[in-house]
C-alpha cells in the first residue's frame, strides 16, 4: 500500500511538471547569440559591432595579412608586405614573388574590390543605431556618424579602384520572390560617388570629437582629412581626364567632365584649411627629434600623445592577439630576429635618387665623375649625404645601425683589373689575389651576384613602418607599430596641390614650405616654383610606402607614362629625375664594392654600381583598361545593369 | 559463408564494370578561327594585347569566352556547336570597330556548326603597305608606305613609326632586341618611309632575326604591325 502511495506520488508530480504551455518549452532565449535589441542598447555592445566594421576598412597598403575577410578576395593570402611592393619604387626579395618584377603586364581585375556584403553590414550598423531607443543621445549621435564615416571610407575605396559603383545607402531586402530585378541597380556616375564621399563628411564632421589623441576611432579630423583628399582626386580626375579621352563613358561611371575641377579643388582646399586652422584640434608635423631622419622615421613609430601628425591610424598591440608580421618580413638580414624572414621589401635606386639635394636641386647618386671614372667614397654612406632627410627615413642605406649592428651591405671586392671576387653567401669565403687567406667577400645582407632573397637585392631595405623595438621581428611577437591613414604631412600636400590648381601657387608654395623644411630642405620654394612636377615629386618623397602611389599617378592619368611597358635603361634611370612623367618600369639597384688595390691611395674605399637586378625580366605596363580595375563577368551576370569598364 | 579468393575476384570485377561509364559531358571540339582583315589584307598586332570577347545566346548569365589576338592577327577558339556573337571591347585594337546608335558595342553573329573560319573586317588607322625588309651590312633596313585609312573626324595622327627586331618570332615593344623610333610629325612623305638599325648582338650567335615596323597612334593603346619577316644574314 505504501509503495503504491508512493508511485501514485511520483507519477502526479510528473504529471504535473509536464504542464507546461508548449509553446513556453520550445521558446528558450539562446544562450550563445545576442539580439540586435539587446546589443543596440548598451554602448559597450554597440562598439563591439563597431569594432569588427572598423577591422574592416580595406586599404590599399596594409601591414597585416589581408585575407581575413573573405570578400576580399583580390588580396587573399598576401602578406602584408607585398601591398607595398610593386611599381618599380622596390624590388621583392622572395622567390614566390619575383613576378612582381617579372610579369609584363597587370591584368584587368588587378586591385578590384565590390564588398557589398561589408556595406550592407554598414547599413544595417546605421539602421540599427536609428532605430535604438535606449542609447542617450551623444553615444547614438557619434556611433552614427562613424557608421556613416566608415560607409564613406568605403566608397571612397572603392571608387578610386571602379569609378562610379551602384550607391546603396539603406539595406536592401529580399523577398524571396524569385524576381531579383528590385535589387539591381546601375552603376553611379564617378563623381555621384565623390559627391556622397564629400557630403557624408560634410555632414558628420560636427558629430565627432575633435580630439587629437583619438586616432583609430573616427574624428573630426578624419572627416575632413577623407574629404580633403577625395575631392582631391575628384578634382584631378575631371582636370587631368582630359588627357585619356578613352578612359571615360559616356555615362559618366568612369571619368569626370573638367568644368568640375574648380569645385572640387576648391572643396579639398578648404577641407584641408580647416584641420590646418586647428578648428579640428591640436595636429601638427611631428618634430621631436634632434636628427630629422630619425625624427621623419618616427612618424611612424610614435604612438604616443606626442604624435599630434597621424590623424586616423590602423593600431595594432603586441602580446594581445593584434600584430603584424611587417617588421618580421622586412627586417634586415644580418640583424634579423628570425632564420629565414627578413628583407623583401628593398627600395630601388629610382627612388633613392629621386629625393633632391638641400639646394633643391635633383641629381642622380654620383658613382662616376666628369670624365667617366668612378668615384672612391672613403664612407659607405658619402653617396647619399646632403639629400632630403626623408631618404634616409625612408630608405635603410648601406652601413645603417639597426636595433644591435651595423647593417652590412656591399656586393664584394672590385679589383685593380676591374674582376669583381663575390659569393653567394657572406660565410661562403674567397680568397683575394696575392693571398691564400679566405676571407668574406660578400656583405651578410647581399646584394650578391646570384640573386640571393631575403637579402637586399637593390642595396637598400626599407626603413620606414619597420620597428626597432626588441622582438618586434620575431614571428611569435611580431610588431604593433599602426598603420596611418591620413596624417597631418599628407593633408598640407593636398591643401598645396589644390591651391596650385586654383591658382594660388603663394598659398601652395606655404604649405609645401613646411613640410619640406621639416626634412630639412630650409630654403623654401616660391611662388613660381611650384609646378606639377614639384607637386607629383614631392608627395612621392613624403608618401612612398604609404599607399599612394597607385592612386596618384591614376588621378593625375600619367600611369600610362610612366610605367609605359618600354625597358628602363641606364640613361632613362638617370636622366630627368625631376620629371613627373619620367619612365619607372624596372626597380634598379646600387651595390657597393669594395676597391681592393693594396698600394692604391683608394685602396679600402667604396665604388658604387647602378646594376638592375638579375630577376628584374618583366617590365612593368599599365595599360589604359588598368585605370579602373574590371568588374567581374560573374558580377555583370547577376546584374545585367552594370556596365563594362572602358577598354575592357 | 567462407570469404574465398574468387569472391573477391567477382567483386572487384564488378566494381570496375559499374565505373565502365562514359562521362555525360563532352569536350569542345569545334574550332572557331579567323584573322583580323581590312579589305583582304590581314592585321597585325601585339601577341596577347587585343582581346575578343565571344557570347554565347541562350544561356544563363552573361559571360563571354575571352581571347587575344596573335601577332599576326589570327584567333582561334575551340567551343561547341551553337550561336555566338563575336566582339572586340572599346578602346582595343588599332582600329575602329563600329559602335551601334543606342550606344554599344556591335557584334558579329556566328552560327556555329562544325569547324568554321570566319575573318574579322575592321577598319585600321592606318595600313603599312609594301614592306620591304632586309639585313644589309650590319643593318637592318625597313622601307614601307603608310596608308591613311581612316579620314574623317575621328581620323588620328601618328605617334611614332617603329621597326623592332628580335631573335625568336616574337617580335613586339615588350619582347626586342632592337629598335628604331622616328616621330610622326618627322615623317616627311607617308609613301616612302624608311628605318634602319643595327643588328643586335646575342649571347648565343644566331644568323637570322626577326623583323617588323609597326605604328603607333595617337591616343590609341595598341599598334599596328607589317607582318613578321625572318631575315637571314
């Protein structure tokens, strides 16, 4: 009888535990995902979301691996270092990527994006912050605007790349219909894309902080610093059009009508005049240290509050999960931190010498006197003294200290008889003539005769963004110096190329001034100095490996110039530095020897040698469909309203 | 039941004799080919510069079987029988290709079914007519005639004229050994033209090269060649 009691007991209990409503049982809040309300009520949620839509602004250069987004396949599973090679400014130490230097051509679909996925995912992060109740008011306003900010960035990248792209700027539903033809659109016109770039920035630059100690979130600073720089670009697209008629239709997608360059121009000017006026905050070019190449260096290396140049950066952070593998791959090979990774990225000698001398004057790197003989330098770096102080920020020239030591950089022994004794290796000896003693004949960072990589092969590493804190090139720590975006240097050019195409060579001439003085070129330019060509060198000299190479000479339309698909020789490299429109195919390289003559006053002292390295079989050609990189048939198919590229 | 060896045999017999199936796909067997013409006369390009693009109608999607021309101006495409529309993107080629009044491009139509040869008429800048090339006494000397072809309003001057020389039959302003340049506005009468440079030295002596003068045009990206001569010395 008890026992049945029992049972009876545990059979009602059961009973009565099942009396929950089914629809209550099914209904179980996950645990592992978050709802869109919860998240866009709580700022810290909201700049979670953030984070990851800021992890993907795309560049042009990057110093982490590109590949962790996967719509971004044109740049899957390139190391960072390479997105600064290319277009004859360096030549790329690493067998699998000498095609760098060896293909005659890019292809077509070369530097393409279309992210869309990435801009939806911006909408929808807009459409999200709009509909939030529960955020006050200044978080909402300034998460907005980064929002729209970082949609503009986007375009902006996008358009310099495609031209004019079909401008989504709410999310676009699917109704499972099977009938997509609502969410076709046509492509914009070039300039309705530069427009809206201009405008969004227009109109969130009041919504976000002018604060000169913010660098990787959106400021003031950077609203104007992307429109400076992009009504930049829409203006010398629409001036400097005109000279590649072909690169245009008729639709306006691709190409700019010229009577828009004044209004463009005039809107970068005063973009730029507005951070230069300090109404953005403090900024201003970094002059801390004492030796302006090191100074010019640190630009890139200083990510304290004293940095008051970069404006909007990529920041990175050691021993925390971001870090990039710059340092790891570039760094020079006798000092490496690392067996076999070090120096790809070598600078070439076209644009060594393409840094003018402290009277403002261009000349090649002297390696033969007046009457053909070569020079004798008693110091490895004699060669290059007198220059524009950014050389030697730049550019990693021979006999540099880095981080413990000397860098040793020379490519062997140049005898009497003009014989050069070599190896391929510095721990691979030779023995001089009149001597059994094997000694190293070859500098431990190349350039050697075979074309040895990860050593220089141009004479030259890179210097710039490279980290002289200890371990940053060991692959398990890696780097955390940031990647700047827009700096303070960069927005004074634009403010003076855009006065110099309104006219105002004066106000030009103002702004370049600065700069210029800051990597010690003190006698400043006048008025009437300031041409295109000076306009063109100058950003190159400030800017290289920065990203901008491309984009400049495609706006300014000489890309076709100067990577003309015609071989560089020897008297093209030498010849007409200070021209903007001057050959730059092939990177060149200048090795030092050593002069052994025992006897010879000029024994022991340096000889220098314009060589073109061995690997160097391509030359570089851009052709007119290479202004704007093709949109894929794939793309085209699923959107029959998308028109082709011109020349494609 | 005991697992004996000719059980395995009969097995793995029959395995094999299932896969004996042919694949359900065959491959493109039909050759489409041709040469770029004006008038008779074939074109010569850039290896690998000027592209054609092919549509095929009646399929999803729009993706068309792209191709270069060779130097000589020839094509070829292996594909399936079916209808196809032939034509050259905007901007290439040495030569104007008609454009059609709403605005694109127009296309050749090819019903294909079997092995076809179907040439290309477009109509050149300018032509290079009686090319007469030879090595004499360390040179190379080109004589030819240029021929306007094209005068109306979208007529286009000439850039420069360049006689190119190589050691294979590749010949092209990527892929010399020599060449020669004169300016167009140098050009003092467009019917008797003539260049001339030295042979080129080569690592491995060879006593052939090959040659062929070419022009470029003004605002056009690629050129227009005479076609490519052995000359033996």
């Amino acid at each position: 009888m008890k026992k049945i009691y029992t049972i009876a007991m545990i059979s009602v209990l059961l009973g009565a535990g099942s009396c929950k409503k089914d629809s209550d049982f099914l209904n179980v809040p996950p645990k592992s995902v978050v709802p869109t309300d919860v998240v866009f009520s709580d700022p810290a949620l909201v700049l979670s979301v953030l984070g990851d839509l800021y992890n993907r602004v795309y560049d042009f250069s990057s110093l982490d691996n590109m590949d962790l987004y996967p719509e971004n396949s044109d740049k899957k599973n390139v190391a960072g270092w390479t997105t600064f090679a290319d277009f004859g400014e360096s030549f790329p130490s690493d067998n699998g990527l000498y095609s760098i230097v060896q293909n005659r051509s890019w292809s077509y679909d070369t530097w393409s994006t279309w992210n869309y996925p990435y801009v939806r995912d911006l909408n929808l992060f807009i459409d999200n912050v709009t509909a939030s109740t529960k955020l006050v008011p200044a978080d909402k306003s300034r998460f907005l605007a980064e929002g729209r900010f970082l949609r503009a960035s986007y375009y902006f990248e996008i358009v310099k790349r495609m031209g004019g792209v079909p401008l989504i700027t709410k999310t676009l539903t699917y109704d499972n219909s099977g009938n997509v033809v609502g969410l076709q659109f046509p492509r914009s016109k070039e300039s309705d894309i530069y427009d809206f770039v201009i405008s969004e920035a227009e109109a969130i630059k009041g919504l976000l902080p002018s604060d000169p100690t913010e660098k990787s979130r959106a400021t003031k600073a950077a609203a104007l610093a992307m429109e400076a720089r992009a009504a930049l670009y829409a203006g010398s697209i629409a001036k400097y059009g005109a000279t590649t008629p072909q690169v245009s239709l008729p639709g306006g997608e691709v190409g700019i009508p010229a009577s828009m360059a004044p209004g463009y121009y005039t809107k970068g000017l005063n973009a730029a005049k507005e951070i230069i006026s300090g109404s953005a905050g403090g900024y201003k070019l970094y002059q801390v240290l004492p030796n302006l190449s090191d100074n010019f260096a640190a630009i890139f290396l200083d990510k304290s509050s004293v940095n008051q140049e970069s404006i909007w950066v990529e920041d990175f952070k050691a021993l925390a999960g971001k870090v990039h593998s710059f340092t790891t791959n570039d760094q020079p090979y006798s000092v490496s931190d690392e067996a076999s990774d070090a120096g790809r990225l070598d600078p070439s000698l076209n644009l060594v010498q393409s840094f003018e001398k402290l009277d403002n004057t261009f000349a090649p790197i002297a390696t033969k006197d007046g009457s053909g003989n070569p020079i004798y330098y008693a110091d490895q770096q004699d060669p290059f003294a007198g220059r524009d102080a950014r050389l030697a920020g730049t550019v990693m020239l021979p006999h540099f200290f880095w981080k413990t030591a000397y860098i040793d950089i020379w490519g062997g022994y140049l005898l009497a008889n003009g014989n050069i004794i070599s190896s391929d290796d510095a721990t691979h000896y030779a023995a001089l003539p009149g001597s059994t003693t094997q000694i190293q004949v070859v500098g431990k960072d190349g350039p050697t005769p075979t074309g040895e990589v990860l050593r220089t092969q141009t004479g030259f590493y890179v210097r710039k963004y490279l980290d002289p804190t200890t371990g940053s090139g060991r692959r398990g720590r890696q780097s955390d110096v940031n990647f700047i975006r827009y700096r303070y240097g960069e927005v004074l050019l634009n403010a003076a190329e855009a006065a110099y195409e309104l006219g105002q060579t004066g106000d030009a001439a103002l702004y370049m001034n600065q700069v210029r003085a800051r990597a010690g070129l003190t006698t400043p330019l006048a008025a009437g100095d300031i041409t295109f060509d000076r306009i063109v060198h100058e950003r190159r000299a400030e800017l290289s490996f920065e990203g901008h190479v491309l984009f400049d000479m495609k706006r300014w339309r000489i890309a076709n110039k100067v990577w003309d698909g015609n071989p560089e020789s020897l008297v093209d490299l030498t010849s007409n530095i200070a021209s903007a429109t001057k050959r730059n195919t092939q990177p060149w390289g200048l090795y030092p020897y050593k002069y052994y003559n025992p006897g010879n006053p000029n024994d022991g002292k340096w000889v220098f040698r314009e060589v073109l390295p061995s690997n160097v079989t391509g030359v570089l050609n851009f052709r007119i469909g290479n202004y704007y990189s093709q949109i894929s048939d794939a793309i085209i198919s699923a959107n029959p309203k998308i028109i082709r590229q011109p020349n494609q | 039941m005991e697992i004996k060896f000719h059980h395995i045999a009969i097995f793995t017999l029959m395995l094999a004799s299932a896969s004996c199936k042919l694949d359900n796909v065959k491959p493109p067997s039909v050759t489409l080919k041709g040469q770029l013409m004006y008038k008779g006369t074939p074109i010569g390009v850039e290896y690998n510069q000027v592209p054609f693009q092919l549509y095929q109608t009646g399929y999803k999607g729009n993706t068309p079987i792209t191709g270069t021309f060779d130097q000589d101006g020839n094509y070829s495409v292996l594909t399936f029988n079916g209808t196809y529309k032939f034509t050259i993107p905007g901007g290439q080629g040495p030569f104007q290709w008609k454009e059609l009044p709403s605005g694109g491009r127009d296309t050749v139509n090819i019903t294909l079914n079997g092995d076809q040869t179907v040439n290309i008429e477009v109509t050149p800048y300018y032509m290079i007519r009686n090319t007469q090339l030879a090595a004499a006494s360390g040179n190379i000397t080109a004589k030819f005639s240029i021929e306007k072809d094209i005068t109306d309003a979208t007529a286009k001057n000439i850039q420069t004229v360049s006689l190119f020389v190589n050691k294979t039959q590749f010949v092209s302003p990527a892929d010399h050994a020599a060449q020669v340049d004169l300016d167009g506005a140098a050009i003092v009468d467009p019917a008797n033209v003539s260049l001339s440079v030295a042979i080129p030295k080569f690592t491995v002596t060879q006593n052939y090269v090959f040659a062929r003068v070419g022009i470029r045009i003004a605002g056009v990206e690629d050129m227009i060649f005479s076609p490519v001569v052995k000359l033996s010395y």
